[in-house]
C-alpha cells in the first residue's frame, strides 16, 4: 500500500515461450505488486512460481472485465499497486486489457509500460521483409466470408503487414491469403517463436500453402503471419479503381462497373467485382 497517493498500474510484458525473456526488472514489479491481475491465472501462475512471485492473482479476461476493471480500480485509488499481464507477452496486443488501461488514465491514474516480448514484433524483426512500416491487423475474422472479406480491404495495402492465426486456421487463411493477394506475394509464417520447434517459412504466400499441406507439423503451435505489402503502383492503381468503381456502381450492374472502373483505372477487375 503506498499510503497517501494512489498506486500505480504497470503493463507488464511476459515471454511467448522462452521464460529467460521475462526482465529484472518484470520480476521486481511483479513482486512489489499488491496484485497482479492476469488473463488465466491457471496459465501465470506456474510462470510466477518459478521466478518466486507469490503476489496474489486476480483474472481479467473478457467474460469478467467489467467487474473486474471496477475492483481494480478501486484498489489502485486506495493506493495499491497493480500488475497487468497477459498469457504471453504484452498485454493489450490482441489479449485483454484495454479497457483497464483507458479506465485508470481517464481516472488520472499512473499507468507505465514494463517492455518485454510481443509476437508480432519478433516476427517482424527476423522476416526479412520492409519493417519500416508495418499494419498489425492481429486476428483475421474466423468465418471464411468474414475474413476474405478484411483481406479484400487490406488487397491494396501497401505497408507489411503482420498477422495472427491459431493452428486450426492457419491452412484456410493461408489459402485466402493466396487467394486473394496471390500466391507470389512475398510472406513468411514464424511459428513457436523463442519455443522448441520455433520455425520460419517460406518466400511467398504459395510457398507457405505448400508446406503446410505437406508437413503437418508445421500447423501446430503459436503462428504469426509477416505479408509483404502491395506494391505502391498497384496499390494506387485498385484505390483508384474502387473509386471509380463507387461511383459506377450507383448507376450500372456491378459487373459493367467493375468492367469499366478496370478499364479507367488499370486495376484487376475480378479484384474491383469481389470487393
């Protein structure tokens, strides 16, 4: 308790696999917390023995937060220091806590970063592809509708992007992927990152398709996906294509809009159509 002020909330980064990625100073924080409010206590609690953290957890996942964000709250305005984590590393990053955060700084609460692993980043550090600029889109829609859809409206992005996908999908977005921005698109699929069987695949989205319909293995396990963006002539060319082919459509069929506003623009009209 730090009597006479309010605590602190700090966002503390856990390792994706290897435990020697957890800080020093993640160590002393968790330690030195009144609580530490975890997405699975199941899942921490073993990560916390073995460095000798014995500070009480409390869950914070999506089916509790609101309770949950509440209690925290007042116990930092009471004082305490809090800990957030996650599964594995940094919080907010496709996991829960949002609503934790925004919560406690509209409250005038202290929050800070304890830096550690984040998945999307150590993938993006080893693909080989441009990192100067990149989109983190996290986890595509489940449904395959839903998810060619987002792809469809990422087509003509330019940056990299870097994505996540759980083992019993990673064959079906691959193949969309592919689909949808081609199979020569350049790409690598970084599985088990700092783990055992840590693996990085493939040159392009094709590449990537045809290793995991061979190799079942490879379908297992933590799996980010690193894409290279769409080249910025033809990323220009399908931007101004579906403008012109917004406007076509108010007044023709959208066959015969996709068919001009391709032939007005450059951009493929089968990509105009589907979109």
């Amino acid at each position: 308790m730090n009597a006479g002020k309010f605590g602190t909330l700090s966002v503390v980064a856990t390792p994706i696999g290897n435990r020697g990625d957890l800080s020093p100073r993640a160590v002393e924080v968790l330690k030195a917390a009144a609580v530490i409010a975890a997405e699975d206590t199941r899942h921490s609690r073993p990560l916390l023995q073995h460095f000798g953290v014995a500070t009480p957890l409390v869950a914070l996942h999506e089916y509790n937060e609101r309770a949950a964000v509440a209690s925290l709250l007042r116990r930092l305005q009471a004082g305490d220091d809090v800990a957030l984590v996650s599964d594995a590393g940094t919080p907010l990053i496709s996991d829960p806590g949002f609503r934790l955060v925004r919560e406690a700084r509209a409250a005038g609460l202290n929050v800070v970063p304890v830096p550690g692993a984040c998945a999307a980043i150590a993938a993006l550090s080893v693909a080989g592809l441009p990192s100067d600029r990149f989109v983190f889109e996290g986890f595509l829609p489940a449904k395959p509708a839903a998810r060619r859809t987002r792809l469809r409206e990422l087509a003509g992005e330019t940056r990299t992007l870097v994505l996540y996908e759980s083992s019993h999908r990673i064959v079906e977005c691959c193949a969309d992927l592919g689909a949808v921005f081609g199979a020569a698109r350049e790409a690598r699929l970084l599985r088990e990152i700092t783990k055992l069987h840590e693996t990085c695949l493939g040159a392009t989205l094709g590449d990537i398709a045809g290793r995991l319909a061979c190799d079942p293995e490879q379908r297992l396990g933590e799996c980010v996906l690193v894409v290279a963006g769409c080249a910025e002539e033809a990323g220009a060319e399908l931007a101004e294509g579906r403008r012109v082919y917004a406007l076509l459509r108010a007044e023709l069929a959208p066959a015969q809009a996709a068919k001009l506003a391709a032939a007005i623009s450059g951009a493929p009209r089968k990509a105009l159509y589907e979109a």
